[in-house]
C-alpha cells in the first residue's frame, strides 16, 4: 500500500498536505497582499486632506498577521473531511479571530479620527478636545465589551443571563451615579454643540467671567473680581448663557438731559449735533437721536448707535469720546447741560398780606 494513500484522522495523506500547502500559499499571499495594500493606502492618504483614506490606512495596517494565518488555516481546513468536534473547533477559532480583528480594526479608526481631531482642536479648545478624548476611550471599551460578548456567545455560553445581570446592575449603578452621568453626557454637549469654548466671556444669570476650564464634570469661570467659579455641566446647560465672545457689535443707548431754559431752536439742532459726533467715532453705526420726554428737570434725549466690535474697553474709549466731544460742542453752543433741581415759591400768608408785608 502506498504511503501516501494512509488515512490519517479519516483523511488520505494527499489531502493534508493539499491542505498544508493550500495554508502555506493562502498565509504567504495574505501577507503579501496587506503589504502591498498598506503601501499603496500609505502613499494615497499622504496626497488627500480628508480622514476617512487615513482610517482606512490605519486599519489595514492594524491587520494581525495571526488573524491572516487563521484565515490561511481554515481555508486549508476546508479541504479535509474532519470530524463534527474538530470542525467546530477550527470554526469557533476562525469566528474569534475575526471578532477580535474586527475589534482592532475599529479600535484604529477611533484612535485616527481623535487624533486628527486632536489636532485640529488642542490649540483652540485644549478641554473640550480632552473631553472628546475621554469619550472616544469610552467608545473603545465599548466595542471590546461587545466583542467579548459576542465571543462568549460564539463558546456556547448562555449570555442572555449575563446581559439580563449587567443590565440590572447596569441601572442600579446608573440610579447611584445619575449626577455625575448627567454632568458627562453634558459635557459631551457642550463638546460637540460648543455654546461657548475657553476664553469665552459669558454671563450666567447673575454670574460673569471668562470660561478658564471645561472638563467632564465642571466648568470653571474667572471672574472679573478675580475668584474661580464652578458650575457642574448639568446645571450650566439648565441656563440661560449670554456668550459676550460671540457678539459682533454692541447696541449703545444713552440720555442727554438739558435745561428747560434752552431754546426752541436749540433744541432742534441737537439731534443734529449729536449725530455728527457719533459718525466722527470709528467703529461706530448711527441709528437715531431724538428728544424723548421732559423730564422731572431736563429736556431729555436719548441717542443711540452701534459699536461695530464686541471688545468692552473698545466701546469704553468711544463713549468717553463722544462724551467729551459733546460736553465741548455744548459749551461752544452754550447749551446748558441740566442736572436735578428744585424751585420753591413762597406765598404771603393773609396776615401778612392785610399788613402789607412782603416775604
């Protein structure tokens, strides 16, 4: 009997070492192949600005070189008539090493993309990139969680009790730590949405400053006295923000009062007058002036423009302008600014009146 006709395992000799060079040649190619692929990924995402080439480089260079001998294995293995137990076997390895290498594969497309964004973010917004990368390591333990998962299902392990338990813990846990959640999943708003990033000057209810510090749970605020303010991310979002950074020009209103002795003429003039100072400002847009009311010991006017920069000390240095410039056009006009006063008039009482005295 020839040799090479013994069975071995239920199988002729040929046929393992058909098999043995189908595994060979199968590894030897594979290899070859993610060789060649990364190279030409490589070269081709070195000339493209957009992510996705890079993830994709990425994964392929994440490839296992084990995951590809696998694959050769059970391909050599299809060849050969094996029994129910070892066929089982050579499956269930093939499935975990394709699970795992799905795994990894995702894992670097998740460790590309925050690296760009890392990037593109640190200089700009350094917590909020933090707080990016923070939730990217929390996608990660995600996928290997449900990878595991999943490998325990693929072993025979009855995984719906395992599920039904973390769930129950899961909420339990949840219930015990539902603040601090609710302060990370805000956080990851105000990451993604950005209603304000570092440096921004913003006012929340009666509190003012500049966002020094955007982490996962706290905000912190510099105020103008000085002391750090903390808000939990939750309850900032809970609020009303004005985002002081984000205003591109600052509406002004002011009131000029002068005397009741002031002429009709006069007091036509000043609308005028004022406008001209206004439009003498740079960064400056006139909207109107007008005599509004008479008040209690002024003729009141009130002007208002638009300042065309969102910087306080800015605007500070064109009102103290138009301020001077108007105390200085009013004196050359003789125009009395008015301030409050108040006009007794006393009367003669009947006796004195019958006496001939005068008060």
């Amino acid at each position: 009997m020839n040799w090479l006709e013994r069975s071995v395992y239920g199988n002729p000799l040929t046929d393992w070492l058909l098999a043995g060079a189908i595994v060979f040649v199968s590894a030897l190619v594979l290899l070859a192949a993610r060789r060649l692929i990364v190279q030409r990924l490589a070269k081709y995402a070195r000339t493209t600005v957009t992510p996705l080439d890079d993830m994709l480089a990425a994964a392929v260079a994440g490839t296992r070189g084990l995951f590809l001998v696998v694959i050769a294995f059970y391909a050599g293995a299809q060849f050969l008539d094996l029994p129910p137990k070892a066929d089982r076997l050579v499956t269930s390895i093939t499935i975990i090493a394709l699970l795992v290498q799905v795994a990894l594969w995702m894992n670097h497309g998740i460790a590309v993309w925050l690296t760009g964004y890392l990037r593109e973010k640190k200089q700009t917004d350094t917590a909020g990139a933090t707080t990016v990368s923070v939730l990217g390591y929390i996608a990660r333990v995600a996928v290997w969680a449900v990878v595991i998962l999943m490998i325990l299902d693929n072993l025979g392990f009855n995984i719906t009790a395992l599920v039904a338990s973390l769930g129950i813990g899961g909420i339990a846990v949840a219930l015990a730590v539902q603040n601090i959640l609710g302060d990370i999943f805000a956080s990851l708003s105000i990451a993604l949405d950005k209603p304000f990033v570092i440096g921004d000057f913003i006012i929340v209810e009666d509190v003012l400053g500049t966002v020094e510090y955007i982490g996962l749970k706290t905000t912190r605020l510099r105020s103008l006295s000085g002391e750090q303010i903390v808000f939990s991310n939750a309850d900032l979002l809970k609020s009303r923000i004005r985002n002081y950074k984000r205003m591109f020009e600052r509406r002004v209103v002011f009131a000029i009062g002068v005397v009741y002795q002031t002429a009709h003429a006069t007091l036509e003039r000043i609308p005028a007058l004022v406008r001209a100072i206004v439009e003498q400002q740079p960064k400056t847009r006139f909207d109107r002036a007008h005599f509004k009311e008479y008040g209690d010991s002024a003729l009141v006017f009130e002007v208002v423009y638009f300042v065309l920069d969102s910087d306080y000390n800015i605007y500070m240095d064109i009102q103290q302008a138009i301020n001077l410039a108007i105390f200085r056009r009013f004196q050359e006009e003789g125009i009395e600014f008015a301030y409050p006063t108040r006009t007794l008039h006393v009367y003669p009482s009947s006796v004195d009146a019958a006496a001939g005295n005068r008060p």
